[in-house]
C-alpha cells in the first residue's frame, strides 16, 4: 500500500512545521508528500523547502482547497492518497493502522478514524453528533461532515471516479464528496483517534463564511437531481434538505440577509412544485 500524502495550503507558515513533522514522524513511513501552496503571501513554501526538502510543492494562484487538493491528487504518483489539511497533524501510529485495517479489509476504498479536537491549545470533548462510524454510512453523512479529510487514506481512482472535490464550493467541499462517496461504497473505520484537528484559529473556513447550510443544501439539492439516490437515501436525503431548507430561511430572515432569502425562498418553491417528481432509482 503505496501513500502519497497531500497537504493543501494558504498562508499557513504558522502550523504547516506541525502537520509535516507529524507526517515524518510515522512509525510506517509514507512514499510521497505534496504541498499544493494555495497563492500564499507569507513565504510558508519557501519555509518548507527550506526545512523540509523532499517536500514536493506545487504552486498556484488561490483557488480554494478544493483546487488545491484535486491538483495535488492529481499529480500524486500512488494510488492512495492521504490528505492532510495543514492545520491539523497525524498521532505517529496513523499510517501503520491504516496499513493494518487494509491488510483486514482489502476491498475498502476509504479508511478514516476517530480524532482528537484542540481549540485554541487546550482539548475540548466532541459532541455525540461528531462521532464517527464505519460501514455504509450515507445516512450519517446527511446532518454534516461525519467524515475529517484529514483522517483519510482514500483511493485515487475511486476520487476519480466521483468527480473529485467540487471546485464551486467555497465550504463544505468535504460534506459533498462523503455523500457522493457514501451512497456508492462502504467505508472502514479504526475505532481510535490517529489525528489531531487544531481549532479556534480566525482563518478557519468556518469561522470564514456564515450559513455554512448553504453549501450543504447545494450540495444536497444537486445529489438529489442527479437520479443516482435508491429510494431509501434519496427519502432520507430529501427530509434533510427540507428540513435544513426552512433552518436557513427563517435564520436569514431573522439576519435581513435578502440574498438568501431569495435564493434558497425560490429552491424551497420550487422543490414544492417539482422536487416530487424527481425518480429516486
């Protein structure tokens, strides 16, 4: 099981030591790392050419993580693929348990694990809705992310396969690719924190854009469209979208946010009119 490991990157010279020490210091060593720098202004590539030599770096114009990531994925010379987002780290022993679990469940195209959260240095408790599972998992995926991109080891053809990362979506680009993922293979999960999430930072895209439901119901609304849902998940997926639908009406209305209400007032109309019409296969 060959690993390239790929670490998108935007001005992050603060933490980017961190997450690739992390990576260097696997008890099972990885074969390839990748730093995609996303149009940094803070000199953090030249840091890690400096510090970290073997370090492949791709460079481009900001174009978001997801385009950070697809191009990363794509000039990776192994067919697993480790993502790393450059806030977060690796406990020493997550390459081995993964190795570990293929060498159990060989025909599994995506291998995740528990984590550890940090927010602003001291380690916080995530709530039951975090917890993460294993097997087919679309259904959980539905209310938020159930999945960290940084506790991936996935397959490249089957990234492929999906379409990628959705290069139009500012956030939840991860939320989207779990359920087009999800609702097609099962994935394996080590029941064991082997990640460390490092939170509370003002550059986080949570923090970066409001009404994250947004892009879920986008995400959402297109899978729903696509025809490719059974009839079990495509009714689960359609009482999430409806139900996150009236969340973010009624919030952008209590906010004045008009661009909102119009957007998402007028997909709420029309899934009234249309959606029941829309053949789950």
């Amino acid at each position: 099981m060959r690993i390239s490991v790929v670490i998108p990157s935007h001005n992050r010279s603060a933490t980017l030591t961190r997450a690739l020490q992390s990576v260097y210091h696997q008890s099972s060593p990885v074969d390839e790392v990748i730093l995609v720098d996303d149009g940094s202004t803070d000199a953090s590539g030249d840091l890690v050419a400096q510090r970290f030599p073997q370090v492949r770096i791709l460079r481009q114009a900001n174009r978001g993580v997801s385009a950070a990531r697809n191009r990363g994925i794509a000039a990776a010379r192994y067919e697993w693929i480790a993502l790393l987002d450059s806030d977060d780290s690796w406990l020493p022993h997550k390459i081995r348990a993964v190795r570990e679990a293929r060498g159990k469940a060989p025909d599994f195209v995506l291998f995740h694990s528990d984590e550890i959260w940090v927010r602003n240095g001291i380690r916080v408790n995530p709530m039951r809705k975090h917890r993460k599972d294993g097997g087919w998992i679309f259904e959980k995926c539905l209310p938020l992310c159930a999945i960290s991109p940084s506790a991936t080891v996935m397959q490249k053809s089957t990234l492929r396969e999906l379409g990628m990362f959705d290069e139009t979506l500012p956030a939840c680009e991860d939320y989207d690719l779990w359920l087009r993922l999800c609702h097609r293979h099962p994935v394996y999960y080590i029941d064991q924190p082997l990640i460390v999430k490092h939170g509370g930072h003002t550059d986080q895209l949570s923090r970066r854009y409001p009404a994250m439901d947004q892009y879920r119901l986008r995400a959402l609304h297109r899978l729903l469209l696509s025809g490719d849902l059974p009839a079990a998940y495509f009714r689960a997926a359609e009482s999430v979208f409806l139900h996150k639908l009236e969340i973010l009406i009624n919030g952008a209305k209590k906010h004045r946010n008009q661009a909102l209400i119009d957007e998402f007032g007028t997909l709420r109309e029309t899934w009234r009119k249309h959606g029941g019409t829309v053949a789950p296969c």
